[in-house]
C-alpha cells in the first residue's frame, strides 16, 4: 500500500510540475511595429527589446510602422503577432 502512495505521490507532483512550466513559457505581450517587410516584422517590445518576426507568425497580414500588436512569447520569441484593439 506504501509503495503505490509513492507512485501516486511521484505522479502528481510530475503532473504539477509539468503544467507549471507550460504556463510559464507562453505569455502575453505588447508592442510597437518599427519595420514591415516582405518575410519579416521587426517589433519594438514595451520593455524595450526589438524582435524580428517571420511573417508566418503574424496572423494580420496589413500591419504597417506605427501599429500597436500583441503578441505570446513562446521560448523567448513572439508568435501570434495581431493588432492590438
């Protein structure tokens, strides 16, 4: 009975771990588009950081300078890119 305790124990605390680290790698963010090109986006983050995104990761294709887009950032680079209502 002890040993499947342990197995129970050592499961959960897998699960809890597990779901904690996908909630840290995606988050939600914020910026300003500085350059739209042809492949590529290139956008200045709210705290201060430029990113330069593939167009395949931007779901509003009409961006233009000046826009204002949110974004996740998924192991450290912005995915989801759209224009911010």
């Amino acid at each position: 009975m002890r040993n499947k305790l342990g197995i129970i124990a050592a499961a959960l605390a897998v699960v809890l771990f597990s779901s904690t680290l996908v909630s840290a790698q995606t988050a939600k963010a914020s910026g300003t588009v500085i350059v739209v090109e042809k492949e590529v986006v290139q956008i200045k983050a709210a705290d201060g950081k430029t990113y330069q995104v593939k167009m395949v990761d931007v779901l509003e294709k009409n961006l233009k300078t000046g826009d204002m887009v949110e974004y996740e950032v998924v192991e450290g680079r912005p995915v989801k890119v759209a224009k911010k209502m």
